[in-house]
C-alpha cells in the first residue's frame, strides 16, 4: 500500500493506492496519527487507487474523524468504488464520514 | 467442482498473497467481482480473528481456508485448531451510536454477517470451523 500527499489549501490530500487491510490500515493509521499531532485539521482521503477495504480500513477512518471531530477539523473521502462504499454503507458511518465524487469536491467541504 | 485450499500461518504479512491467490481462482471460476471482495473480506475477517484470538503460544500455526464457486453459489471455509473460539458470539456494534462516539470494534463479524447469505460456526472436535455462503445470480 502506498501513499501519495499533496497540499491544497488547508487540506492534506492522501492518495491511496492499494488495499486498506490488516497491514495496509496500519501504515495509514500511522501517517494520519502523524499529520494530525503535526497540527493537521483537514484531511481528504482519494479512494480512486484503493481495490480493497475491511474493517481495519474503517477503523483507521473512524479513529481519526474521533480525533478531528474534538479538535475542530474534519476527514472526507473521495472516489470510492462500489463494493468500498457498499462496505461503508453497511458499517454504518457514510453519515458521518462524508463521501464525496471527486477530490476537488471533498476539499471544498472540509 | 472446482475447490481452492490454502494454508495460511498465523502472520497478518501472509494475508496479502491469499488475497491475490484467491482472486485469480475466482477469476478463472468467472465468478463476479463481487463475489471476489466479498471472498476477500471474509478471509480478511476471519484470519485475523483467528490469528488475534486462536493462540497463546507464539507459536507458527496453519489455517485451513477453502474456497469454491459453483453455479453462482459461493461457500468459504476457514478452520483452525487454535482456541475454541465463535466469532459470531460477539456482540454486534451499535450502529445507531453517532460515530463519534461509537467504540471501534465488532465490525468486521458484523460486516461478515451482512455480506453473506449465511454464515455459521461450529466447533469440530479440535478444530473451528466457521463457513460463509452467498449466491450471485447470473447477469
């Protein structure tokens, strides 16, 4: 699992390509810890590379929109493929995590 | 019938190959893309329960996963001589908590459960056996 950054405005932009589980979740938990105690309070999370999500993928988001909703800031997701966001809709948290059609319309939201 | 097995020791770093393994199986079986992230998710689920709660030794162990895809029925098998262990025993995660409050865990069974059109465990002498199925009509 790889991730990509770019900066647009006050929002970080992770691209992520590969899977979201076991280990792939793990390394994403770690970057995002690191942004967020780095002082980053809008985050943006572009799906369009991720082929694969269980529920440590879910997990690792739902921890950090915990983290952001305390501390004024905000985590969207953008791109995701039918099979990610049926996952989402079953687990529950596409209301609070917001899903957006593309990146640029998720950073205009946070 | 055509059937895949595969053993998988208890290290989350094997899970990757498995998935891959799994997908060009179901791939020449022609099944649904759907029926891949479903096989996918529930071997994902599984092992890594098995994998978190199955041993106290530390210990290299195997877990027996099989898979089979016949006219548009899909059954995965997972067993493991760890800890008797039903996973289906867990409570299910209250959904109707707003996510900023909701404890992070039970997700994965829960999402188990869901995907499928059954699922169940069994305790088998030694062994757990734990067998999801879903039908995928044809197009």
């Amino acid at each position: 699992m790889k991730i990509e950054e770019k900066r647009e405005g006050q929002a970080v932009i992770l691209s992520i390509e590969g899977r979201l589980d076991h280990e792939g979740s793990k390394i994403f938990d770690e970057r995002v810890t690191q942004l967020i105690e780095a002082g980053e309070r809008d985050l943006v999370v572009d799906f369009q590379g991720v082929d694969f999500l269980a529920s440590m993928g879910l997990r690792a988001l739902i921890k950090p929109y915990q983290t952001l909703a305390q501390k004024g800031g905000k985590i969207a997701v953008a791109n995701l493929s039918d099979s990610v966001r049926t996952v989402f809709r079953l687990a529950g948290i596409e209301k609070a995590v917001p899903i957006y059609d593309s990146v640029p319309a998720a950073v205009a939201a946070v | 019938m055509a059937e895949l097995t595969l053993q998988v020791t208890n290290d989350f770093a094997a899970l990757g190959p498995v998935s891959a393994q799994v997908r060009d199986f179901l791939c020449a079986c022609h099944a649904p893309d759907a029926a891949c992230f479903l096989t996918d998710l529930v071997i994902e689920e599984l092992v890594t329960n098995t994998i978190k709660y199955g041993y106290d030794d530390g210990d290299t162990h195997d877990i027996h996963v099989s898979v089979n895809f016949h006219k548009g029925c899909l059954r995965i098998e997972v067993r493991d001589r760890g800890n008797a262990f039903d996973p289906l025993a867990q409570e299910a995660p209250d959904l109707t908590l707003p996510t900023d409050e909701r404890p992070i865990g039970g997700l994965g069974i829960h999402l188990v459960r869901q995907m499928t059109d059954d699922v169940h465990y069994e305790r088998r002498g030694e062994e757990n056996v734990v067998v999801a199925t879903k039908g995928f009509p044809a197009e």
